[in-house]
C-alpha cells in the first residue's frame, strides 16, 4: 500500500428497481462521506438498482451511453467509490458488475464470475458469468473487487492475491439465513470466511452487504472491516441500515505479512502445473468418476 | 443438538431477531403494495397472534385490523382469547361471526371437511372485502408445518397477500411466541382451526406438532432421506404418514399451472418482481 486509505462501507437498503432514487441515496452519502474525510466509500453489490430484479435487469443496465451514466462517475469527483451495477457490455450481454470509480472516471469494472443459480438463488437465468479477475491500482494501494459469491471461491482470492491486491473490496448482497444467538448463521459464516482469507494472505477486507427485503429474501447485512492478521474490526447491524469507517493502514498490512509470509512465497508455477493437470481431458473425466472411460 | 442416532432437532431460533427481520419484510411489503395496513383474522390461536404482533411492529396499531371469524356453535374460549390478545396488543379487533354465511350456503355436502374448507374461504372472502375498504393487504398466518403438511385449506386460510410465518416450524412459533411474551393464554392452547365443533389440529392429523416438525426438519433442511428418519427412533408409521402428506399436498405449495405454447408466458419466462417500479 503506498498510503493510508479511510473507506466507509454503507450498508444500505437500496429501492428495487428505481436507479434516479439510488442514485439521490449514492450521492448523499457519498457527499456526507467527502465532508468527513473520507478517501473511499464502497456500497454493496448491485447497490443501484437491488437485488431481485428478475426480468428488470435490462431496464436498469448501465452503458458508457446511458443518460445516467454520468451521474454514476460523477459521484466519484470528491471521493474513490466502489458500487455494484448491471452493466450492459459492448457485447450486448447483461453483467452483475463491480466498479471502482476515481476523479469522476471509471478506473476498474469487474464482471461477477460466478452467479449462483442453485438454493434460492436464481442469477445466471438474468446474468452472463464474467472470465476474469483482476487486481488493479488504486490511488493508494493495490486491490481487488470480490463480488458475493465469488468470495465462496477461494480460487478468485487466491488469483487476486497473486496479482498483488492488498485490500480485497468484497461487496455482496448476501440475504440472512438461520437467526440465531444475535446474529444469522449464515453471515457469521460469511465473516469466518473473509477472516480467513484476511489472515491466510494478509490482506485488508472490507465487506460490504446490505439490508432490507426483497421478494423473500430479508438481507443479513453484517459488513464488516477485517484486518490483515483476520481480527474483525467492525462489523454492522444484522438487519439495518450502517455505516462502518475504518483507516486501513499499511503498517498493519506490513507487520501482517512480516508475522505470516506464507503467501509471499506462493509457488505460482507449481499451480499452474497442477491446475493444467486437472483441466487436462483424463482428469476431468477421472474427477467426474468415468475413470475406466478415460484410459486408453 | 443431536439425537442418538444422528437427527438434528429443530433449532432454537433467536426470537428478537426473527421478529425484527419479519418486521422488516411486512414493512417493506406494505411500502412496495402502496397500502395503508394489515387486515387479518385473530383466532384466539398462537399464530394469528404472533403475526399480529409483528404486524404491529411493522405498521403501528392504528393499521393492523384484526376480526374473529367464529364459526362453530359450540362455547369455546377462542373470542375470549383473541379479545385478551388484541387488548394486550392494543390493536383494533371486530367479531363476524360466519357460521349464518355458512349454514345459508347452498353447498354440496354437509360433511364436515367440505364445509369446513369452505367456512374458511368465507373467511378470507370477508377479509379481502375489508382489506379493499381498509386500503389494507391480507396478512396470512399459515406457518411452515402447515404448508408443509398441506394442512390447509386452498384459496382458504392460504388465501392471502403474504405469509410471514411461513418458514417457522409451528413449534419454533411458539418458541418465538413465548419468548416475546405473549398471554399464556394463546402460547397453551389446544391448536385448532376451529371450523367445525371439536377439531384439533392434532387429533385430526393423528400426530403432534413436535413430531410432525422433526420429521419435516430433518427431511427440509437435513436432506435426510426417509428411512434414515424413520431409523433415528422416531416412530415409523409417524415419518411416513408425515411425508405422505409433504408429498400427496405438492400442488398446494404452487400457484396454478400454465402450459406453455408462446416464447414468453407468465411464470415460466415473464419473471418481474411484485415491486416492479422504474422503467418497463
């Protein structure tokens, strides 16, 4: 990291549907956040348009071309800010996407890789999966946007890491389930999760997912600032509407990585071998149990 | 929480947690419908007073309108205790009697189940007609036995505008009851839809609730399969005649079939959601 960074995760309850009122609710927080000092204000997954959108995701999606696009980077004039969107590619194709915007422009977009479509979980009907995942330079540091259940994939962590993040921006929509002893058991397993992957390659987490109900799913909130050695700095309300500030500070993120280097000496290549191993035909085949099929 | 032979029992739930969230859902649904509050039927039972006491969280007391619907002839202590509840509520609560609309009916059979499932369609008939004068939505209070079991009655009791108690087991209802404090009176009593003199849920079904949701929490969320329940020490007969009844129930569960002939046919490829604001 080349500085120290003030992010303010909004934990909010977005209207489904309704870009012009999200947008108002962007603005003001992203307002009141420059007037306190802020550097970065990350909002959660698809946080201008909600979640359960269905057959709306082609009214609401954003292109270079759209009316309110400038709207959206003009947000980012005073203040970095990370948002979720559904972003129309030049393609065509309707993304569940990440974007990092800076001095009013667009520095880093990311296509959600994995959409869940299993459980009560319905997204690759609505989205198409992104290929890639990259980190990218931020004014003050390395990092890398980690879409919701991109995050149940250690392998797109993994793949940040390597390519440098140092803070992972990990916005999700991520609904509650199990309410149990104060808090739902599906967003302390959330936090178990990030705090690991904080702890194993001594990064920075912020999380960011949001409240409210749509369509049956009552969202579980729980975003959290988690740092490089995994302890939970702060952590929002299970059902309402927070705001969370934390200064991530690179000391921290040095003294982490001096007091556990194992990912400093991650062996790329040895990966690499071995994951070309396994996407070889013989072992896919063997790996979806067709062993004798797959010998000659 | 594992029994000998490896079933989870129903987990305890944190109830405050469980009645914010549902107070949140109910708000939201009222602010997405437009509409101004709740109108619901108040038995006497745990259900109806447990969604009205989230209701009231969600809408304040002036928009929960609740009515006892009695139906039977025989002196219960249901008016009584719906009366008890919506006071210690402070909720409004309105009393018309069924039975007349019933006995007036010209139905098909007086056998005892037919007219009771259409005593229960009186029911939420005269619920949506106040709800239309009330600017008010129908506030269901079937819970996740219920539905599960198929213990319903269709376009009956299910007939409503949303089901907030519909994935709580009828057991961790009472939990959550309990644990929010409400009158003794509605946590103990005897389950009953009351729609003909003497009926218990429990002695028409021909097992308890207790039962019952161990069975439909081990087969729901366990994903254990029927002979590994049936193995765990709970009586047999009382697994298969609980699952026969998840399984024979399947079509109450969905909305009527369409099938499809066109590209885009509603419910299959036409998929918006019930708040469909912005732009078309």
């Amino acid at each position: 990291m080349r500085r120290s960074v003030t992010v303010r995760v909004i934990q909010h309850r977005p209207v489904l549907g309704d870009l012009q009122a999200n947008l108002a609710d962007h603005r003001a927080r992203v307002r009141a956040a420059a007037e306190e000092g802020v550097d970065l204000v990350v909002f959660p997954e698809l946080s201008l348009t909600g979640y359960a959108l269905g057959d709306l995701v082609d009214a609401v999606a954003l292109d270079p071309g759209h009316a309110r696009w400038p709207e959206v980077l003009a947000l980012s004039e005073d203040v970095d800010v990370a948002l979720g969107y559904v972003e129309r590619g030049a393609d065509g194709y309707l993304y569940n996407a990440g974007a990092y915007l800076h001095r009013g422009e667009l520095l880093h977009s990311h296509r959600k890789t994995y959409l869940p479509t299993y459980g009560p979980f319905d997204e690759q009907r609505f989205f198409t999966p992104g290929r890639t995942i990259e980190a990218f330079d931020a004014p003050w540091g390395r990092a890398a946007l980690v879409v919701c259940e991109e995050a149940w994939h250690p392998a797109i962590t993994h793949g940040a890491v390597a390519q440098g993040a140092e803070v992972l921006l990990t916005i999700s929509n991520a609904p509650g389930r199990g309410p149990q002893e104060g808090d739902w058991a599906s967003q302390r397993g959330w936090r178990g999760i990030l705090a690991s992957y904080a702890r194993l390659y001594a990064v920075w987490v912020v999380y960011a997912n949001r409240v409210g109900y749509e369509e049956g799913f009552v969202f579980g909130g729980g975003s959290a600032v988690i740092a490089p050695d995994g302890r939970e700095l702060l952590v929002g309300d299970p059902l309402e509407p927070d705001e969370l500030t934390a200064a991530l500070d690179p000391a921290e993120l040095r003294r982490a990585r001096i007091a556990n280097p194992a990912h400093g000496i991650e062996r790329h290549q040895m990966l690499i071998e071995a994951l070309a191993r396994a996407a070889a035909p013989e072992a896919r085949a063997v790996a979806a149990g067709e062993r004798e099929k797959a010998q000659p | 929480m594992t029994t000998a032979a490896g079933i989870d029992k129903v987990p305890r739930l944190d109830a405050d947690l469980v009645v914010r969230a549902l107070a949140i859902a109910l708000s939201q649904t009222l602010d997405d419908a437009g509409r101004s509050g709740f109108v619901m039927g108040l038995s006497g039972g745990v259900d109806s007073a447990l969604a009205a006491a989230i209701a009231l969280r969600a809408a304040g007391p002036g928009a929960v309108h609740a009515f006892h619907l009695p139906a039977g002839t025989a002196i219960t202590d249901s008016a009584e205790i719906a009366r008890e509840m919506a006071d210690h509520l402070g909720i409004d609560l309105k009393t018309i009697p069924v039975g007349p609309l019933v006995d007036g009916a010209p139905l098909a059979t007086s056998e005892a189940r037919g007219r009771g499932n259409f005593t229960s369609r009186i029911r939420m008939a005269l619920l949506y007609d106040r709800a239309a004068a009330l600017d008010a939505l129908v506030l269901g209070t079937s819970n996740k036995s219920e539905i599960a079991l198929g213990y319903t009655t269709l376009w009956g009791d299910m007939a409503a505008d949303c089901w907030p108690l519909g994935d709580l087991y009828k057991t961790q209802v009472l939990d959550v009851a309990r644990s929010i404090g409400l009158p003794a009176a509605v946590v103990e009593r005897t389950p009953s839809a009351e729609l003909w003199d003497g009926q218990t849920d429990e002695g028409e079904l021909g097992f308890s609730y207790s039962q019952a949701d161990l069975v439909l929490y081990a087969y729901l969320e366990g994903r254990r399969r029927p002979e590994e329940i049936a193995g765990s020490g709970i009586d047999a007969d009382v697994v298969e005649r609980v699952l026969d009844r998840v399984q024979r129930n399947a079509f109450k569960r969905r909305l009527p079939w369409i099938p499809k002939l066109t590209t885009r046919t509603v419910g299959h490829d036409f998929l918006h959601p019930r708040a469909w604001r912005g732009p078309a």
